[in-house]
C-alpha cells in the first residue's frame, strides 16, 4: 500500500467540483463561485501548502492527533483505525486516503508524504 507516488493535487483532481467546492467553503479559501475545476485545484493545492497552521487549527482534538500519528508514522505505513466519525474531515478535505478491510472492519488511513512533512513540526 504506498501512494508515495501521489501529491495532494492529483488527489484533488480525483473528485468532482462539487466536492471541490465543499473544501472551498470549509477551509475559506479566497475563490469565484463561477471558477473552473483546474483553478479551484491550483487555489485550494496553494492554500493548503501555503497555511499549513490555519488548516490544522480548522482540524478537531481528535484529527489532530491522527494527523500526529501520520507524522510519527514513517511513510507507506498506514494508520490503522476503526471505522468511526473520526477522521470524516481529513477525508472531506481529501488530506487522507482511506481504504477498508472489511474483516477487521478497521480503515486503513494513509497521507500523501508531501502533506505527512508539511504537517510535521519545525
């Protein structure tokens, strides 16, 4: 399971612009109702990697300390949770990747490396 490979634009790129528009609205970023998927992309890739801080004080008790699991976690190595309410958010803002075992019914959580550093304290 790696996506070492990925950014967190070409995450971004993955969804529809409705979804696009959710993340706009949630994290406040600047942006025309009536601009393009390409642009909300390139808006919202910005903002996050320009405000790292402002995003994460946006982020509950709760996803905060999974994001520091994800910083602790060396990279392609999975935060493995139960299937909760959780990390909703994190998903919401595609800042995770989320794949599901059904036998254990646990989710296996993964963030894109660029992100993981970004996250990371000074």
């Amino acid at each position: 399971m790696s996506i070492t490979s990925f950014i967190y634009r070409s995450n971004l790129g993955l969804v529809y612009k409705e979804s696009l528009s959710r993340i706009v609205a949630f994290l406040g970023v600047p942006i025309s109702e009536s601009a393009g998927k390409p642009t909300m992309i390139e808006k919202i890739d910005s903002y996050v990697k320009s405000n790292p801080i402002e995003v994460l004080e946006k982020l509950c008790v709760k996803e905060l300390e999974l994001v520091r699991e994800f910083v602790k976690a060396s990279p392609d190595i999975p935060v493995v949770k139960a299937s909760r309410r959780t990390y909703d958010t994190l998903k919401m803002l595609l800042l995770v990747s989320v794949c599901y075992d059904k036998k254990t019914r646990k989710g296996n959580l993964l963030m894109v490396d660029e992100l993981r550093e970004l996250f990371a304290p000074p």
